[in-house]
C-alpha cells in the first residue's frame, strides 16, 4: 500500500537493474499479476481488447495478451499509437509474435477494454491519435481496465481535461501520488496495488485497515480514568456553541479519560446539561492568554468556535511554550511561523484555511496535496492533516499516510469540530503520535462510510458521527 512518484519508479527501476533484477522477468511477472487479477472480472466468451502504447507500459499489455491468449481468452492486441519503442518492450513484443500470436486492429465492439498505452512517465494533455484513441474507449458499453494508471492522467498531480475511465486501475508495484488526487482519482475507479516482484519501500502510503488494527488495541481491565489522560479543549463562543459541543462530544465518545472544556460562562451553561461529562473552565480562553493552564493536561485543543482572534494568538503563546502535544483547527488556524518545540503540534486544515496558510491557491493545493502537505509539515516540524477527500496526514520526518475512509456526507459543518474532539482524546490516552492521528481520522471517516450503508450522505450529521463512533471501533478492539 506504498505510494511513488514517477521520479521514484524509475529511480526504483534503476536500483532494480544494478541489482541483477532482470527488466524483462519483471515486465513478464507484470503481465502475470495483471492476468490473475483481472480474469476474476471476466468471462471466457467476453471479447478483450488490449491497447497498447511504444513504452514499458505497452509491453505489460502484450504480457498479458499472451496469458489470456494461452488460457483459452478471445483476446485482441492492438497498437493505435505504434508498435514498441522500448527495448524491454520489443523482447516480449518478439516473444509474443514468436508464439504465433498476432496483432489486430480496432474493429466492432468489445466487452472489455484494457489501457495500456502510457504510463507513469508520460505527461498529459492528450494530443493526436492517442487523444481520438481514449475518446473512442469512453464512448463504448464495455468493462474498462487500466494498466498502472489511466492513460492522460499524471502519476504526481490531479487534474486531467480527458483521460481513460477506467473501471478498475491496477496499480504496479504501489500507487501514484495521482490516485488520490481531486481532477484525477474518479479516472481509476477501483484501485487495487499488484506486486512484481520489487523490494517495497517508501515514507508515503496508505493507512488501511490492517495497520488500524495493529496499532488500536483494547483497554485493560486494570485501567482507570487517569490511564487515558485529561485534555483541554479551548472551544466554543457565544456566536458558536455547538462547535465545543461537537468537539467535546468527540473527545469523550473517542475515549478520552477526563475532559476540561475552557469556554464562555454562556456556553459552558449550555454545554452542562449536555456533556455532563465534561468539567468546565469559565472562561477558560482567557485564563489561559493570562498564564493560567489547568494542571494535570495530557494534550490541548485549541480552535472550533472561537472568533476572538487576539485572545487565540494570546493563548497559543503561552501554549507553545508549554509541554502539551496541541491540536490546532478552525479559528486558531494562520499564517504563522511554529516554534521548535518537544511536544507535537497538529494542524487540521482543510483547503481553504490551508491556502490561506501557506499562500498557494485552492486549485494548486488540490493538484498535489501530498506534496504541499509533505513540504508544509517539514518546513514548520508540524504534524499536517489536510483534510478532504483522502485526507492527507504528513508528518516532520518525512513520513505521509492518506486515508481513504470517509464521504461526502463529511461536507458539511461541524464534522471538523468532532474530528478535532477526536484527536484530543486519541493524543491523550494513545501512546504514538503518528497511529494516534491516522486513527481518529480513519474512524471519523468509517462513521460517514457506516452511515451510508443505511442512510443518504446528505442527511448525515456532525453529532450522527460520534454516535456512530462507539459501533465502528468496535470492530477494531
């Protein structure tokens, strides 16, 4: 589940062949993989066709042409763009026709249509013959694969005018950056990584299931409310109450050991009868910016809801110079440089709060958000939280998660808020910091991916999340 760059496939490639790796055995487990995988999504009278481009990419499709030819398959390769270029490419081509296997052209209608005609090299826009090429595929009533990924989309940057629609991607050796990218991952479809055969290794990847479960382990019997730390939460104002009481809800739905909520006397006399859980700070933004921080915190929140944004930058003065790991949203996120501090700091923008933060506009943040989360993260030593779809989890060291959990039933106010409660409390009672934040975010998501099983995105809302909260980590103690 590891994400490359097109730099790094074909730095990858090179360390592959001075390691004694043979290019063609690769390009042959390639075609196998694909073989494997794909024949689960067809059938023995369906008419296959497979596009093939000059690059290695074209070279896996005759690869597989040749297993599903071998196998009894009606298979037709074709090459609208030109015969194989490369020279790993044209050793499987003459393999291919040694076998007395043939090549075909484009004619009547088929029930599968296979892309591979660029790879993770190539640069879009589409252009001449290979643009009419794609156009003709996207018109057909047909079961669309692609190779590595959908030709006209970019392996780094999201945004395409016209590419492949694929219908399911299979992806060698691991994702592109591409995958998760807005303008580029409704091309993929379903996205499965196949193994050829390369030594996986890579800091960006996606956080899945399995490693939730690694990582998020049930609680002894043995522990007390103390063993899962106390946070504060610096939340809410008279304008915006609900905002702390979707983040309190969160932190102590998500497991938090004892809350403290520092808000307005108003709020806080709303917020009793409904989080009667929680205790209360008067006043609590305030008393901080003067100095005084409640002993006894394991982690701080500081953000949903506030609109004084001279008493935020006050508060957060004093916190930084404090030994809290802070989760820092909404109304205390800016255009600011971070200290250097032992404890962590977490940010949790989406887009726009993000481009206000760093300059770059929307549009640009969305063609490479791995990227400007990556850079934004070392360049502050902050932990990163992009949030959107795959949310984007970067971290000072270099290291990167994306989580594909989540919907849009997420695009509406206030789930920020609960996702901020959220991480308060997996920061406070977690003992890692990196599966502490990939794990909130993953089960905010999971809450939105259970409410669809039943209900319409649409109608999900903020407080159904942490309802729902209790049900999806269930699965996981």
């Amino acid at each position: 589940m590891y994400i490359f760059t097109g730099a790094e496939i074909k730095q990858i490639d090179k360390v592959a062949q001075k390691s004694g790796l043979d290019v063609f055995a690769l390009m042959e487990n390639a075609g196998r993989a694909l073989f494997e995988e794909m024949k689960k999504h067809i059938g023995e009278t369906d008419r296959i066709l497979i596009m093939s481009g000059k690059g290695n990419n074209g070279g896996d499709g005759i690869v597989l042409a040749r297993y599903l030819q071998q196998h009894g398959y009606l298979c037709e390769l074709v090459f609208p763009v030109g015969t194989p270029k490369s020279e790993t490419a044209l050793k499987h081509f003459a393999h291919y026709t040694s076998c007395g296997r043939k090549v075909s052209e484009i004619e009547g209608t088929y029930d599968v249509i296979v892309d591979a005609l660029l790879g993770a090299g190539a640069t879009p826009p589409l252009q001449g013959e290979i643009q009419k090429v794609i156009h003709w595929a996207n018109e057909q009533h047909a079961l669309k694969i692609a190779v590595d990924l959908p030709t006209g989309v970019s392996a780094d940057e999201g945004g395409a005018d016209e590419a492949f629609q694929a219908h399911y991607t299979y992806c060698l050796h691991g994702y592109k950056p591409s995958a998760f990218l807005e303008g580029s991952t409704d091309f993929y479809g379903e996205k499965k990584v196949l193994s050829i055969g390369l030594p996986q290794e890579s800091k960006w990847q996606v956080w899945t299931e399995e490693q939730v479960k690694r990582t998020f382990h049930k609680r002894e019997q043995g522990a007390h409310k103390g063993t899962f730390g106390t946070g504060l939460l610096l939340a809410g104002s008279d304008e915006m109450p609900g905002s702390a009481l979707l983040a309190g809800i969160g932190a102590l739905r998500s497991g938090i050991g004892k809350l403290t909520i520092g808000t307005s006397r108003f709020v806080a006399g709303i917020l009793a009868g409904r989080i009667p859980e929680a205790m209360y700070a008067h006043d609590g933004l305030e008393k901080v910016v003067d100095g005084q921080v409640p002993k006894g915190m394991k982690a701080c929140a500081i953000g949903p809801g506030l609109q004084d944004q001279e008493a935020v930058e006050g508060a957060l003065k004093v916190l930084f110079q404090s030994d809290l790991p802070l989760i820092i949203d909404a109304g205390a996120l800016g255009e600011r440089q971070y200290p250097s501090r032992k404890a962590e700091i977490v940010l949790t923008p989406h887009p726009g709060e993000f481009s206000k933060m760093t300059g770059v506009p929307v549009p640009d943040i969305q063609k490479k958000r791995l990227h400007y989360a990556q850079k934004y993260a070392q360049d502050q030593e902050v932990i990163t939280v992009l949030k959107g779809r795959n949310t984007v989890i970067a971290f000072p060291d270099g290291d990167l998660f994306v989580n594909e959990t989540g919907n849009a039933g997420l695009a509406k106010g206030g789930t920020g808020d609960t996702l901020t409660g959220m991480l308060l409390a997996f920061v406070s009672s977690e003992k890692d910091i990196k599966s502490a934040v990939a794990n909130a975010v993953y089960f905010h998501g999971c809450s939105a991916d259970l409410w669809e099983k039943t209900k319409a995105q649409r109608g999900l809302l903020a407080s159904d999340v942490s309802e729902l909260l209790p049900v999806v980590m269930k699965k996981f103690e």
